[in-house]
C-alpha cells in the first residue's frame, strides 16, 4: 500500500535571499552517498553500532537458543545420563523412532494440536468480532476473555482439576443436573469415540476424555490472547472497504466470508503458525491437570491416565528427569524440533497462497 | 594537560605503581603465611569445614531439619553443615542432575526415591558409605545391628559383587492405614485388622450413609506391592534379573483391588486428593506413609479423631518402607566427606534420631531409640505413635536400589490402572507390564 506523500517525502521550506548562494552546498549535504564509496572507517564505526545494538539480545538468543540447540544435538549422540557415557553416534535417534512409547506421544500430541488449534482460532475469532460490535461494557467484556491468559498457568491448572474431580467435581455436578451419567474426566483413559460408541480398541477410541478436558482447558485459556490479535487485525480494515461493499449490495455472512475473513488472513496465518508451535510444545497446562508436581511424585507420572495424555514434552521430560536418559531425551528433543521445522515449513508453503494482504500482490 | 613535573606523576605511573605495591603486599602475605608454622592448622581450626547439603524438607520439617543442623554445628566446631531446601524429591533430582552437569554437585544430598542413588552410583557420582562406616571414625558392629534391618536393607546395593551399603537410612517412613476414628466409634465398628474387616466396616459407613466410599486411591505401585508381599509374592526375583509380580500372588492382589472398585469401596483419586477427601469425611479410609499424619492433621483441625493403624494384614502381613537416604558425593573434598558422614552418623543416634521421630513423624532409625526418654513420653501421650513402628518388623522397601525400577515403576502402575479399571484382566496386564519390564532389566 502506497504511503501518503507527506509520510515519504519532507517538503522543502523555499529558501530566502540570504540563503541563496549556500544552495548547491546544502543540496550536496543531503545526497546520500553509497555505502560502497563510504571511508572504511566510517562504514566500521555504523558497523559496530549496529552490531553493539544487536548484541544483547542476539547474546540472549546465542546463549539460551542456539547454544543449547547444538549442546542438546551433541549430548543426543551419546549415551548420557547424569554424565557423558558412550559415544552412540545416531542410535539414540533409531532407538527413539522405534520406541512405540514415543510415537504413541505422538499421536496424542496430534490428537492435542488437532484439537486445540482450529478450535483457538475459531472461537478468538468470533470472539473478536463480538467484541468489536459498539456495545456498553466492550472493555469490561475485553477484560474477561483476557483474563485467564494474564493468569497463571499452574494456578488455573489447579483449579480446573477440581471442576474435573471425578468424584466432587463440578463438571459432574453438572452432569447430575441434566440426569446425565458422571464422567471420570481426567482419570478417564478411553477415547471418547470409544465412550460415545464402545466396541472400540483403546486407540482406536480417539483421543481420551482425559486429553479432552486437557484440550478444552488449553482452548479456555488461550481463546482471549487470539481474541486480543483479530482485534487489533478487525480494527486495521479500513471503512472504506465495508462501505463499498454495503453499497454494492453486501451484508451479514457475505460481508463476513469476502470481506473481513480474506483481510485479516495474514493475522489467521500468523496465529495458525504460532499455535501450532505453541501447542506442540504445551507443557505446563498438561502437566499440572495430569498428575505432575504432587509434593514427592514421581516425575514419571504426569501425562496420565495410562498415558493417554503423555504429550511428546511430556514423554522428553519424563525420560530426562524420571529415567535419567539425557542423551535419549535430547534425541526426542531434537527429532521433535526437526518435526516442528518441517510443519512450520510446510505451513509457510500452503499458507502463504492463501493469504491476503491488504494493498499487497495476495 | 597537565605538565610533567617533579610533583606530578602520569596516569599510567600511577597505575604502574599501584599494581606494584597490591602485587608486592600480596606476596609478602603469601610469604608471611609460609613462614608462619602451624599458620596453615591454625587457619583450619579457625574455620570450619563447610558441608553444602541439600534435602527435601520443606515447612514444619524443613525448620525440625533445620534445628537439628544447628545443633550439629553447635557440637561439632570442626563442620559447618550448610542445609539447604531444594524443593521435593523430583526437584532435589533434577537439582542435582543440573548441578552434576555445571559440575557444581553439593557435598551431601537426600536422594529420594525413584532410583537416584541407583543412578547416582552406577555414574559413580557417591562415595559408599560403607567406606565410612568401616573407616576410623566408623560404626561397630553393634551399632549397625542396632538399626532396623529394613533401613538398612534398602540402602544396600551389589557393588563389585558384594552387598554394600551405599546411601545412608535419613528421613524413613512407612505405609499404615488411616481412619476416622469418631465415625468408627459412632457406627460401633472397630479398627480393621486385615482386609476383610475393612471390607465390612466400608460397607456399614458406606449404608450408614456416612462416606462414599470406604477409601480413595491415586493408583501407584506400593500399595499394590504391600498386597503382593502380604499374597507371598515378590516384585523382582532375588537377583534382580527378572520380575515376578505377574505371579498368582501378584494376580490375587489385583484382583481384591479391582474388587474393592468394581464393589465401590474404594475410588480412584488423583495426587493427593484421598487426603482432602479423608478430611471432608467423604471417604473413612486411606493408606499412606506415616508422614501423611502431618499434612492431615494440620487440614483437620482437631475437627474428628485421626486414627492411624497398621496396615491391614492379608494371608501375611507386610508393609512397604518410604523416604529418603543420605548420599555423599564423590566430587567433594575428602574433609567435607568426612564432614557429611560425621553428620549422617550424629543423625542416626538414639537422641537426635528420636527428636526427629518424635516432631516429624518419621520413623526412628535404630531400636535404642525406642528407650530414650522423649519416646517413652511420646508413647505415653499418643499410643498411636507405636504403630508404625510394630510395622517396621514386616515392611520392605522398594526395589529403588534397582537402577532400571525408575523405568519399571510406570509400567507396574499402569497395569495396576488398566487392571482396576476393567480395561484388561489382572493376570494380562500384569503378564504383558512383565513382559515389558523384563526388556527394560535386560537393557
């Protein structure tokens, strides 16, 4: 989108009489000269600026990205437990593409993400539209669907295994009221196709009530930060656009499907990469409502029942802190990265051709 | 600038000499320590050895551990014994898995359960402690003998083929079960002594509409284990090369827990939630280590009787040991080691041992400590405080002292969930968790 010209360009004031004769000085002043025909010198101390206002943050990222990023491929490729062991070379990784336990964490982590994103983006986004409209309170209603991403994590973790306490939750309480049959929520480790239907395999089953009620509370929780972002992307549609196509005859659902959701695909595009990346990663939400961080747990028992909410996060920090594999889990690590890389990869690739900027080539 | 006068020295003068004169101070420091004799002993007995360990204990028992170290470094001007909490036993690990890494390991620890010292001694990351037990400021005989036999077992790993006591007996507890005393009085009932009776007395609280439930559960593999040892069954065989819990013992167990939930007596919790639900009254029972008496009563507020009983017996009885052990780490200087062991040794005397048992709740670590007077007293005035300790002649520990448990012990639990559950039967979940732990053992 082209900048109004005020913002390019700076209009010259006309010059006086007196000013007259230093004209052509000034003028050469203010041309730029090419960085290539610059001293060295010169070119060295902007260099170095630059490099100096880099610094803190890119040592930051060196410290607490990169270098355990190569730190952590270099363990993987030992036997490593507290200590350095045996050099492994790659069996580590053919050990963990092996282990059923991991690609079962796989799964539900697809099973998570599948879940979680789409559902995130969905609800922010009506939510975003409602709270766009002119109604009384707007701030008070902003206020509460960003409420519990301000909030801790852990906290609202807690709190949410109490509505799904099996047996004095209200979650069943609930259930009780409509006459329908308490559930066992988070300590249910059956699918819920399996649930729904029965005669189904454990796996089979989809994902488990346990992992639902994870995924809800994941989709609760983040539902107001999406919100928030299409806001911010509503408000950027100019009225002009709206207008037009009012008065070419446009309304309600047809204004929503070619109008307002093809303008703010590049923030659905955005929020779709960083969910997806979010969710893979989710730790701490699972972690808390399946059973981690009881005062003398064992580390081993957060992502149960039996499992069925063992996310890969889950699945690296148990066999990191609970079995002592470090080498084993930083191959896990990795390999999840590497699957990460990818996804965002192949995401970049669909996305991008679907994706509508305004004022740009689409 | 200014001139160079006679007056006036240079900035890089000035430095010059400045760094002569600190360099030349230092030295003669050096020096003069050298030539001092007996300054180097001198300095030693000044300051004493300081002892970084780290534990587990938080709240009222971290501040009980905590009076207790200051009385040690009261006594024992030679060591300074520096406690410190780094949070529970999951944490203390992964503490010191961080700490082993940066290469900053403390000079003692509490190592809890899961397979830490297993772990920590097969990267020889611990000194054995039998080293200081047999060393000059060691045990006797008779002082060994004099602790309870289950303490000391489970410290006890194969080391070059001979059994050797790695870790050291700290904070020791064991399972018991825990009642409501007031409903039980109130429904007539008395406290179960074996399985059976429990059964009979959930029902009546459960008809009375008193409970819910007779006891709630979060599935684990020590309870399933007291059952398993009281059927005469074993988790592992006795070289540890393969398990046996999938053994018509191990079979019989399950199916009473499958039973007591199939018949509603007893529901599935997670964490620790059993322990509100005691609180609350919505269920009468609960089994948990001694130490849980703690954390209820301070709930309880003095609101029912809290009752605590031994384990209920099945065809045998047995009861499965909990806590933490002392480990020495090999990095640290050898008078800091002796400093560490010097306190373990203090810890595990009649007086200081009794103090702990008597304001924590754990157990005492030796027989004579039952004589001392604070015992006597606390015995008089809380007769149920006896009852872990008639438990410690039948309780085992478990097989933590197996470096590849720490991996068994979620395979265990979740056949144990899958079985309950009804999702498989018990002898399948147990034959397929065998199957599965027999790989892990083989490595």
């Amino acid at each position: 989108m082209a900048l109004p010209a005020s913002r390019s360009t700076a209009a010259p004031s006309p010059p006086t009489a007196a000013e007259a004769p230093e004209r052509p000085r000034l003028a050469r002043a203010r041309v730029a000269v090419p960085a290539g025909l610059r001293p060295p010198a010169r070119r060295w101390t902007r260099a170095l600026g630059a490099y100096a206002y880099v610094a803190p943050a890119g040592l930051l990222l060196l410290a607490f990205q990169v270098y355990p990023l190569f730190y952590g491929g270099y363990v993987s490729l030992f036997r490593w437990g507290l200590t350095r062991q045996a050099f492994l070379g790659i069996a580590n990784y053919a050990q963990v593409l092996r282990d059923p336990e991991f690609w079962r964490s796989l799964l539900v982590t697809v099973y998570y993400v599948v879940g979680v994103v789409p559902a995130e983006i969905v609800l922010g986004f009506l939510v975003a539209v409602l709270l766009s409209q002119r109604v009384r309170g707007r701030a008070a209603y902003r206020l509460v669907y960003f409420l519990p991403y301000v909030t801790s994590m852990v906290a609202l973790g807690l709190v949410w295994s109490w509505v799904f306490n099996a047996n004095f939750g209200l979650a069943n309480a609930v259930l009780r009221l409509l006459h329908l049959p308490p559930q066992r929520w988070l300590l249910e480790p059956r699918g819920v196709l399996a649930l729904l239907r029965g005669g189904l395999s454990f796996w089979a089953g989809g994902p488990s009530l346990a992992l639902v009620c994870v995924i809800v509370v994941t989709v609760w929780y983040y539902t107001g930060f999406h919100a928030v972002v299409y806001l911010a992307a509503l408000a950027a549609i100019p009225m002009e656009i709206h207008e037009a196509a009012r008065l070419d005859g446009a309304r309600g659902w047809r204004l929503m499907r070619s109008i307002t959701i093809p303008l703010v695909s590049p923030t659905t595009f955005f929020l779709a990469v960083i969910a997806t990346i979010g969710a893979f990663q989710s730790f701490s939400i699972v972690y808390t409502l399946t059973g981690g961080g009881a005062a003398g747990g064992n580390a081993a028992e957060a992502g149960g029942p039996l499992g069925t909410t063992r996310v890969v996060t889950l699945f690296i920090f148990n066999t990191f802190y609970g079995e002592f594999r470090v080498g084993y889990a930083m191959a896990a690590a990795l390999l999840l990265f590497v699957i990460l890389l990818a996804l965002t990869l192949l995401q970049l690739c669909l996305g991008s051709r679907r994706v509508h900027y305004l004022g740009g080539a689409g | 600038m200014t001139p160079r006068t006679g007056s006036f020295i240079g900035r890089r003068q000035l430095l010059r000499q400045a760094a002569a004169a600190a360099g030349g101070a230092a030295l003669g420091w050096w020096a003069g320590g050298l030539l001092r004799p007996g300054h180097g002993a001198a300095r030693a007995a000044e300051s004493p050895v300081a002892v970084a360990f780290w534990h587990g204990n938080s709240g009222p028992l971290g501040n009980i551990l905590d009076a207790l170290v200051s009385q040690f470094n009261a006594t024992h001007p030679r060591y300074q014994i520096r406690s410190e909490f780094v949070g529970n036993y999951t944490a203390l690990n992964q503490k010191v898995m961080s700490a082993v890494a940066a290469g900053t390991p403390p000079d003692a620890a509490q190592a809890g359960a899961y397979g830490a010292v297993a772990e920590y001694l097969q990267e020889n990351l611990i000194v054995p402690v039998q080293k200081f037990v047999d060393g000059p400021d060691g045990l006797a005989r008779q002082s060994l003998a004099d602790i309870f036999p289950g303490f000391l077992e489970d410290n006890t790993f194969v080391v070059g083929g001979r059994p050797t006591l790695v870790s050291w007996p700290f904070n020791k507890s064991v399972m018991v079960l825990y009642y409501n005393g007031t409903m039980l009085r109130s429904l007539r009932l008395g406290v179960p002594r074996t399985w059976d009776e429990f059964v009979t007395a959930s029902q009546r609280a459960m008809r009375a509409g008193k409970v819910t439930a007779g006891m709630g559960w979060t599935p684990g593999s020590d309870f399933f284990a007291a059952l398993l040892l009281q059927n005469g069954g074993r988790l592992l065989s006795p070289d540890a090369r393969q398990v046996q819990f999938q053994s018509d013992a191990g079979v019989r167990a399950l199916a009473f827990l499958k039973d007591l939930y199939d018949r509603k007596i007893m529901y599935l919790t997670k964490q620790y939630d059993w322990q509100n639900d005691l609180v609350a009254q919505k269920i009468c029972f609960a089994v948990s280590t001694i130490v849980s008496q703690q954390y209820i009563q301070q709930d309880l507020k003095g609101a029912w009787d809290l009752g605590v009983a031994p384990l209920p017996a099945g065809p045998r009885r047995a009861t499965i040991l909990f806590g933490s052990n002392g480990v020495i780490f090999a990095h640290a200087r050898p008078e800091a080691q002796a400093g560490a062991w010097a306190f373990f040794k203090w810890w595990a005397e009649p007086q200081q041992t009794a103090l702990w048992s008597v304001q924590s709740h754990y157990l005492p670590l030796r027989r004579s400590a039952l004589d001392t007077q604070i015992m006597k007293h606390l015995f008089a005035q809380d007769p149920r405080q006896r009852v872990a300790l008639d438990s410690l002649e039948y309780a085992h520990p478990m097989p933590d002292n197996v470096a590849a448990w720490v991996r068994i012990d979620p395979v265990l639990t979740d056949a144990i969930t899958k079985a309950v559950t009804g999702l498989a039967a018990p002898r399948d979940a147990l034959q397929d968790a065998a199957s599965r732990a027999n790989t892990i053992l083989r490595g």
